[in-house]
C-alpha cells in the first residue's frame, strides 16, 4: 500500500507477507505434483503436506491434536459444529454457543436447529463483551453435547477466558469444546490444550485468503460436509492446494512467533488512538477494552451515521470498517454491539479501527485529525 493511505482494518484482512508470498510461488514451481498421485512428483508433494501439519502442531503447541486443512475459517466453523452433530446424532440434541459468534457458527446452528431437531442455547455477553461461566453452568443440561465460544471477537476485541471453561468442561465428557481462534492467532497468547477443536485461518495473518484448517483433537470423529475422493482422511475431498497449505503453515508459525513484539507494539497505537476518542465522549461511545485486546477499537457513534462517516475516510485514504466485513453486505446492524449496548442506533452506527505491524503513530493522529474534521463537518 502507498505511503499516503492508512489501512485499519486489519481484522477483516491482512496484507501478504512478502515472504508468503515468495514461499507461495516457489511451491507452484518445486511441487507440480497432486499429493494424492503415487508416482515422485505426487509423493513429494504429500510430504510437503505433512510436514505442513507437523509446522502447525508443533508452532501451537498442541500436540494431542491433528490438522484438517479447510478453505478458511467459514468452514472450519461449519466442519467443527455441523460435522460433529451430524456424526454424533445419538449423543445429544442440546449445543451451547454465544450469543456474539461469528455468522458462520450463528448461522451453522441455527441450520441444526431448524433443519435437524437440534436445540441450541445462546450465552450473553456482559458489559465487556464477555460470556460468563456461571452462565455456562447453568445451561448445560443432559444433553449437552457441543459448546462453542470463540476467543477473541471479530467485532470490538472482547477476549473470553477460553482456558477456564475449557477446564470446567473437562467435568463433562460428553461435551466436546470448540473455540473460533480467528481473531486471537498471533496476538493473544492461549492455552488450547484442553480445548477438543479450534479454527484458524491464514489471511488474518499475512497468509493467503482461501487457506485455513481446523485444529481437532486426535479421535474425534466428524461427519464430512465436502465428499468426493476422501482426501483429509475422509474429511474433506478435493485435490490439495500444496501452495494454500505450506503458506498457511508458515503463516502461522510466523504469527506465534512475532506475537510480542507486535503486541507491544500495537498497544501504544491503541493506547493514544483511545486517549484521543475519549475526549469525544459526547459523540460516541468505546465498545473495546483495550487493557484485553489492543488490536481492535470498536466504538459507536451517538449523533452521526457510521456508513457516511467511514465513506467520508475512505475518501481521505483511510480505511476503517463499519461492523464486520463478514456480512456487512446482508446485515446493516451488528448483533455484537446489539447484544453489548442493548440500544439499536449504537448497534447501526459501529466503527471498527483494527490495527496491525505496518501502522505507525503518525498514522493514528492523522486518523484523528481526519475524523474530527469528518465529524464536524457533517450535519447531525
């Protein structure tokens, strides 16, 4: 990007790593080979995939765990929640999720709900955009067979305490645990070891868009949503993008391993962009702590609409987003904000500013500087 225009939505996508990029089209030239074929070209692209698998376990850690290689995180979420009801219809009829999931995991249960007699119970989020385990308690029944909470929030950052209800849940055998770790890789650090299926995606941190995988426990069984030549252990059919998968890897191992410093170095963008705002109480609202996440600010505007203000940047250069670009084409209001602030005009006027390694300072006052004058030029 030039030098002149200011990215802050880095939470819907992120630039390519120059050296993903690299690595990328060295793997279409090295490994020509469909990893399913038996002759040299095929079995050194197999390799590849495997050793692309060993990269990811081991940068994570979670070596209890095995890799199914998805397009990105959407069906990751699907493969997790609907592969498992459907392979597990006698265990249960009764799934847990929050209330401020991602679409794919809303939508995915209400799917089971309607269509396959399944009944799910949604978790609220408190004052900071977080679910409650005493919530959770008191929700599981019986029949409760999978519960799903993502980590971080796609929309204003809140961060869950996955590590305590993943060691809460343990009580309950029955119940598998999935968590949406889209928005907390390379970011926040996590203990997933007690976590049974976790979703990933590469474009969220310097991969390739059309990369991603589900990171489940080894033996949980799943019922394949994509079906044809058995690929992923029967999981997923469909020739292997060799290329997708190895950056993805790389993508990965890349973020846990820069995560530090690339927190300190957003918490002070954050920190002033935040100092900044709050002299602005009259005319908006925080919806973001940044003390749990400095990468996302998500704050509401009382007296102007959002869509024009962030036109109104995007004019100047600067590029923020108004709710998640995950369904803002469809959905002109955020269910998240809705469920934090319980008021519908906070909920239509979000702007979210998501920031990352190539924002600087400067870049942040001259948001401000732009968005004060935006806000005082437009009519209320």
């Amino acid at each position: 990007m030039s030098s002149n225009k200011i990215y802050f939505d880095n939470a819907a996508t992120t630039f390519v790593d120059k050296s993903i990029l690299e690595s990328f089209n060295k793997a279409i030239d090295l490994y020509p080979g469909n990893p399913s074929s038996i002759h040299k070209y095929g079995q050194d692209s197999a390799r590849v995939i495997e050793k692309s698998r060993d990269l990811i376990i081991s940068s994570l850690g979670l070596f209890d765990h095995e890799v199914v290689f998805t397009s990105g995180a959407t069906e990751a979420n699907n493969l997790a929640i609907k592969g498992f009801a459907l392979a597990h219809k006698t265990r249960g009829k009764h799934i847990i999720v929050s209330e401020a999931e991602h679409p794919s995991i809303l939508e995915t249960a209400r799917e089971l709900e309607r269509d396959f007699g399944y009944r799910v119970s949604y978790l609220h989020i408190d004052s900071d955009g977080k679910v409650s385990l005493d919530e959770l308690k008191s929700l599981i029944e019986e029949d409760t067979f999978l519960v799903s909470i993502m980590a971080v929030n796609n929309e204003i950052g809140s961060v869950n305490n996955i590590e305590e209800i993943a060691k809460y849940l343990k009580n309950f055998p029955k119940i598998v645990f999935h968590v949406d770790g889209v928005q907390a890789l390379g970011k926040l650090v996590f203990d997933y070891k007690d976590v049974d299926m976790i979703t990933f995606t590469g474009h969220k941190v310097h991969g390739l868009v059309g990369s991603g995988c589900l990171v489940k426990r080894k033996g949980i069984a799943l019922e394949a949503l994509i079906n044809g030549g058995g690929q992923e252990n029967n999981l997923r059919s469909g020739t292997y993008s060799l290329p997708l998968i190895s950056t993805l890897a790389l993508a990965i191992s890349k973020a846990v391993k820069n995560q530090k410093e690339l927190y300190n170095h957003v918490s002070t963008l954050s920190n002033k962009l935040v100092e900044e705002l709050s002299s602005m109480n009259d005319l908006l609202s925080i919806n973001s702590n940044i003390k749990d996440n400095p990468f996302v600010v998500n704050m509401s505007l009382k007296t102007h609409k959002a869509s024009v203000v962030v036109e109104a940047l995007s004019n100047r250069n600067i590029y923020v987003s108004s709710i998640s670009a995950c369904h803002s084409n469809g959905e002109p209001i955020s269910h998240v904000v809705k469920a934090l602030t319980h008021d519908d005009n906070l909920a239509h006027n979000t702007i979210r500013i998501s920031f990352d390694r190539q924002n600087t300072l400067d870049e942040v006052e001259t948001f401000i500087k732009e968005f004060k004058e935006i806000i005082g030029g437009l009519k209320q």
